[in-house]
C-alpha cells in the first residue's frame, strides 16, 4: 500500500480556475477499492459547477473536486472484497446510496434519501469527483470491464446509464417513436439506447446543425433545425410528426411546450435535463391530451444493462468523443468545453 500514499487531484478553486494538486489517498475500508483512474469524462454539471459553482442540485464548496464518468484499474483491494482484483480494467458507479431508506429498498437508488453522488454538491460520504489519479470506492459500485470494452468506452457508461434510465422511464415499445429536445451528449445517448432498444423512429432538434449533422450518422431518422424555422413552420413540422414520448435535455421553456404539442394523445414527456430555474408548462394541452410527464433522475440498476450492449458493439459511446486532454492540461479542457460550441461533444481527460 505504501507505493500509494498521494496522488495528483484537480481542484475547482474557485468559478472557472482548476489547480492540480497532490493530497494523501484516504483509507481503504474492508469493502472498498482503490482505482487509479484512467479516462474521466466532462459532462454537463461539471460544467456548471466549472462556469457558475451550482447546479440545479445545489452550490458546490471550494475547492471542489469535479468528474463522475471515470474509468480506470485496481490498484488495490479492501480485505473483505472478493470479486475484482487488483490489475483489472473497471467502471464506477459514482452514486453511493445507503441501502436501507425506503427507496433503496424497493430498488429506486437512485432516490436515496442518504445518496452520497460522486462530485455532488450535496454529497457526505465517498464525495471526491474522478479527477484525480487514484479514487477510493466501494467494491459493489466498480464493475469489470470485458477485454473488449476500452477505457474510452468505460467512461461513457455513466451518460449512456442516464439514457438508459430514461428510456425505461417513457415506457416505449419497440417500434414506437420519439423525439428527443437539444442535440448534446445526453441527447446523444437518449438515441443511441432509443435504437438498441427497437425506438428507431427518432426525430432530434437542436439549433445547431453540425450537431444535428452527428445526430444523423448515429441514426436519428429526422433532424429539426429549429434555428432555421419560423414559429409557424415549427408548428407545422412538429403536428406532422407526433410523437410517443418526448425527452427534454434543454430545459427550455419554448422547446419543452413545443415537446408537448408534438406529443400524440396519451404520451409521456420525460425530463432528463436537469432545471435549474422554474418555467412554465402548458397545462391545457397535458390536460387534453392526457399527457403522462415523468423526470428521470440519474439511474438505477443501469451499469450492468450497459456494459453488455458496449460489449458487444450494439452501443457505440465512442463516437461521442471530440476532443481529449492530458491531465494537466484539464483547465483547457473545461475552458473549451464551457463554450458549448457544436463541434465540443464529449469531452474526456485522460490520467
Ligand atoms: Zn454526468
Ligand atoms: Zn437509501
């Protein structure tokens, strides 16, 4: 244990500045394990935290050690674990729930009153984000990866779990139809697990069309510009094409209200993006409609659908990748990423 004592950890000090640093490791605990993280994937609450210091989930303390989408190696193992050893290739699970309130018992972790979420803003336990070189987790949270998933892949099994989840969340069948609001990595994700699931008749909208471009090469069906439209065209577009379920990655008030008209009767919009402010729904049209809406908060049981369809190349996360940086050049990483241009999708560091 001794060759880890310290390692290198990106600090957020403060809005928009990231300083690496070295601290001691913390204790491994019986049941823990010690990763030496390889691949961390940006996504968009670390951007919040990186521009603003908060997300819709509450304000970070500085400094703040960002990062949730981590793959990596074990380096070293907790006396009481038996399933993963050191030297093989794995993922984290960065939700830490207590397994004993109400929704963990009934299988809805993701609920957890206790959840301690790695680099959350209100998390108690296990708190430290993946940006760093080593991280300390709980065994039944790191799952090996198979000899053909790569670390690149690994990272990604954390958004492509958000998606995952929900698209449970809608209740589609195979063969019904979606449309999908905002066109970046979630949304991504949202139509890559739309496809694998048999959801092949997949509308995206964005105001960017280099994203929309991408959309269509991972298989959307159609692509709406929605820069490009005049409210008219958009109402005509949208009461051409409707739709089983809605996904919102946006957050936007126009866009969701938009989601609800496109909606067919009886459908369900899920809310994946994750608000920050209050807005406005058009309550007469759920009415009418008998609409379903439903949130999807982060993920349950996820981890091990996941691996399986990366596995065996049915999801292919990696094309989300378009950019990578070296670890110490993370405050670039987070300096581009923060500009949300079209052609920044996934943004991952590498350790
Ligand atoms: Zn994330
Ligand atoms: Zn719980």
């Amino acid at each position: 244990m001794l060759e880890y004592s310290s390692g290198q950890i990106a600090y957020l000090t403060k809005v928009r500045t990231v300083e690496i640093r070295t601290a001691p490791i913390p204790p491994i605990g019986g049941k823990d394990v010690l990763v030496r993280v390889r691949r961390v994937g940006i996504c968009g609450s670390d951007i919040s935290y990186f521009t603003k210091g908060y997300t819709g989930v509450g304000a970070i303390k500085f400094p703040h050690v960002m990062g949730h989408e981590l793959s990596g190696d074990i380096v070293a193992t907790g006396d009481l674990v038996s399933h993963l050893a050191v030297g093989d290739r794995v993922v984290v699970e960065p939700g830490y729930s207590c397994g004993q309130c109400e929704h963990c018992l009934t299988g809805r972790y993701n609920l957890c009153t206790h959840m301690s979420f790695m680099s959350s803003a209100v998390a108690k336990e296990y708190k430290q984000g993946a940006l760093a070189e080593f991280c300390v987790r709980p065994s039944h949270l790191v799952f090996k990866l198979p000899p053909e998933v790569s670390y690149d892949q690994g990272a990604l099994m954390e958004p492509l779990s958000v998606a995952m989840h929900a698209v449970q969340r809608s209740g589609l069948l195979s063969g019904q139809s979606a449309a999908v609001l905002g066109s970046g990595p979630i949304a991504a994700c949202i139509l890559m697990v739309l496809i694998s699931q048999g959801i092949i008749d997949v509308t995206m909208t964005d105001l960017v069309r280099q994203r929309l471009d991408f959309m269509t090469t991972v298989g959307a069906k159609r692509v709406l510009d929605v820069a490009e439209l005049t409210p008219d065209q958009l109402q005509k577009a949208v009461l051409e094409q409707s739709v089983d379920a809605v996904f919102d990655t946006t957050c936007n008030e126009k866009a969701v209200n938009t989601g609800l008209v496109w909606l067919k009767k009886g459908g369900t919009l899920v809310l994946v993006g994750v608000p920050d402010h209050d807005y406005m729904l058009d309550l007469r049209t759920i009415f009418n409609k008998e609409l379903t809406i439903r949130s999807s908060f982060r993920y349950a049981n996820t981890f091990p659908r996941i691996i399986p369809l990366v596995a065996s190349g049915v999801l292919k996360p990696e094309r989300l990748i378009s950019h990578r940086f070296p670890f110490n050049r993370v405050q670039e990483a987070f300096d581009l990423s923060a500009q949300k241009t079209g052609g920044v999708m996934k943004v991952l560091i590498e350790i």
